[in-house]
C-alpha cells in the first residue's frame, strides 16, 4: 500500500503499491482532471497536481518515496 502526501498536508493511504500508484498518476499528468484511487473507505478522487509525493507505507521493511510532481 502507498501513502499519498496531498498540497494540503494530508496523508491517504491507497491500496496500490507504490510504483502502481505512481503510473496511474502519470497517466493523467499535465492535464485538470482526477485520477480515481482505491482506498479502505471507497475510492479517492485527486488532481494528480495535488500530490507532493508518493510514500511507501511505513509497516514494510523498506520506505520508498516518489515526487509525483514534474
């Protein structure tokens, strides 16, 4: 699972992995519209311009961190 870190300071937990979480974001990069992310409490609609960066969630062995910003 990924943690995003959102423009305003909040931290979501999506039920991707971090490099899944990090194409699906690119995917919409450069444009306004939303990319849908899955997350425990249903899914998550965010600009991908809003997300600082891209986390590995803290539970595993290893941390990963993204800039999902160009």
């Amino acid at each position: 699972m990924a943690i995003l870190r959102l423009v305003n300071g909040e931290d979501v937990t999506v039920k991707l992995s971090v490099a899944d979480t990090v194409a699906a974001v690119s995917v919409m990069q450069g444009s306004d519209g939303f990319v849908e992310l899955p997350t425990d409490d249903g899914p998550l609609h965010v600009r991908p311009a809003h997300i600082v960066a891209v986390l590995e969630e803290a539970g595993k062995k290893t941390a990963g961190f993204r800039a999902a910003g160009a």
